[in-house]
C-alpha cells in the first residue's frame, strides 16, 4: 500500500485575514479526504531554514477559521535575496532540510514575494504549491487573493465614518490606504466609500487638477470632501503620501484639510465571510493538487471558477489597475475625481 503523503504549510510575508483559515483549508482536507500527513511549519521560510515544525492534526485545526493572524507565524525571510555571504547557501539549506522531512510537497500561502521565492524552489526540483494572499490584491495570474474583501471591508468602514466628521467641520478629508504598486483597494474602498477623488499608483495625478476639482466643489456649495490616496503614489521621499496630498489641498484649495492613515489596522482582525470561502477553497483546492501530483501551481480564481496557473508564469509578476478597467470608467463617469482629468 502506498505511503500517505507528507505536507508541509507555511505563512510567509504580511499578515492578513484569511490565512488561518487558508490552513484549516489545506490541512483538514489533506487529513479527513487524503490521509495525508500534515505539518506546520513556522515562521514562513525561516522555519524550513531552522527545522523549526509541528505536526498538525485534525483537532488543532478547529476553532481557527475565524481568527484573524496565522496560527503558524510568519516572517518576510527571502532566502534567494543576495545580501550577505550566507545568501547563496539558503536555497540549498531549505532542500536539504525539505528532504530531511521526507516532505512529498510544501504548500506556500503568501503574496507576490511569496509566490516568487516558491516558484524559485519549484526551479530547485521540489515540490510545491502556492496560494496567494495579499490585501493588496495584485498577484499575478488571479482574479482576487483572500485578504482583499476583509480590508476593504475595513476601509470602507473608515471612508463611512470619515464623511460625518468632514460634513460636521466642513473639511476635506484624506484617507490612505494601502497599496504600494496596485491601487485595487484604494480605487474599491474610493469607489464603495463614496470618495470624490481617489488617487491610485497606476494613474500618474496632476494636483493642480485635483486642487481645482475640489475648489469647484466648494463653490458650488458642497461642503466637504473625501480623498482617498494609495500609500504608494508619487510623492517626495519621507514623507506619507496622505500627509503630501493633505497638506498640497490645504495650500492650493485654503479649506482644511485632515489626514488618516489606516495602517495596518487594515490587515487585522476576523476575515470576512468572503474572505473565510475564499481561503477554504484554494486550501482544499490546492490539496487536490498534491494528490494528482499537479506540482509547481498556484491556486487561482477566474470569473467563478477555482483553478492553477503555473508558479514559473507568476513569480516576480505584479496584476495592477489597468487603464480601461470598467470601474475606472464608472468612477469617472460619476464625476469622481482620479487626478488626470477634471
């Protein structure tokens, strides 16, 4: 008879919701549909540089769907970046140690890095599964990455509560959310929060245009206004995006104008029910994976369907806004401010 599969799980990168979740997923599958042997492995990438594990049984992954933070631990360890003398002798460590476990496939949950240094091991002849995850929503190859619904439903939340106290002292207001590369939770939460300018990395914004949107909003008796900005648009080093954008409106429109920065509030707490489905899925999914032996995959999601894309087409890959997105178009179609055009 043959051997149950041993599986290995690991949280690599930023927290977010949906990971514990994502590893009841995987393990509870591999355990009650496949028989398989599950472990954890702690602290992303650095626990396979450590040998630092714990086997996971059935009964320690009940109770964790709804738990914000993974179970396991992460950490932002890149073992094929090049920045000391040990650098190089990572890969080989983490193969070495890979086979000590007798490990038949390690499954990574994380974001672009993540899927980037998986598909590297892939490159290095083991076995490997990846599932993305990411506030951000911009890995490549999937339509939407578990994480992304929760934190916008944070931001949202924020944007709503926001436009009470600008109405209240007449102010215009500035929201930053995160998105360093991507603008997908900027222009969602923008769009769903009722944001009258919203600024994204892929949209290059002139502030004179949006200083003489918001003027024009003033003069014709609208009191205040909502901005929200994406951490990673144009601004000078060193300083906040929203505190660059707060204080240019200020100077050029002469109403105030406050600043919040969300933070890592928007990567906290219980995942969404959204999120929690989500997550489920691509465990299960990508334990379905193992059992076929369909190695060197990450799970992803087109349109309703669940499926894998190859990790040497993902590493290393970004999925930004693209310039004709239909809710760009609506946004503009609304009168919604994006800093190009008035």
């Amino acid at each position: 008879m043959k051997q149950p599969k041993k599986i290995g799980i690991l949280t690599a990168g930023g927290d977010c919701p949906g990971l514990n979740a994502a590893i009841r997923g995987v393990g509870k599958t591999a355990i009650l549909k496949y028989g398989m042997e599950v472990v954890g492995i702690s602290s992303g990438f650095l626990g396979l540089l450590e040998k630092d594990y714990m086997p996971l049984e059935e009964n320690d992954l009940s109770g964790i769907l709804t738990l914000g933070g993974t179970i396991l631990g992460t950490s932002r360890e890149k073992p094929f970046k090049k920045t000391h003398q040990l650098a190089n002798k990572k890969p080989e460590l983490i193969k070495e140690h890979y086979m000590e476990a007798g490990f038949d496939c390690v499954v990574c949950i994380g974001g672009n890095g993540t899927m980037r240094t998986a598909s590297l091991l892939a490159k290095e002849g083991l076995n490997i599964i990846g599932l993305p995850k990411t506030i951000d929503n911009d890995v490549w190859g999937t339509d939407q990455t578990f994480g992304f619904d929760s934190a916008l439903n944070i931001a949202t939340d924020a944007i709503d509560r926001l436009h009470s106290t600008a109405n209240s002292h007449k102010r215009i207001m500035v929201i930053e959310v995160m998105g360093h590369h991507a603008g997908w939770l900027a222009l969602y939460a923008g769009m769903a929060g009722g944001g009258d300018v919203i600024l994204i990395p892929e949209i290059p914004y002139d502030i004179k245009i949006v200083n003489k949107y918001l003027k024009k909003r003033v003069n014709s008796g609208k009191p205040y206004s909502i901005v929200v900005v994406a951490e990673g648009i144009k601004r000078p080093k060193g300083v906040s995006a929203a505190t660059y954008i707060a204080e240019k409106i200020e100077d050029g429109v002469g109403v105030e104008t406050r600043k919040t920065i969300l933070g890592y509030i928007q990567r906290g707490g219980s995942p969404s029910p959204t999120d929690r489905l989500l997550a489920s899925s691509y465990g299960a999914y990508a334990v379905d994976l193992i059992a076929r032996e369909e190695y060197g995959n990450m799970v992803m999601k087109k349109g309703d369907e669940i499926s894998a894309v190859p990790l040497s087409d993902v590493g290393g890959k970004l999925r930004l806004v693209p310039d004709k997105h239909p809710l760009l178009e609506k946004a503009r179609g609304l009168g919604v401010c994006l800093g190009d055009t008035l």
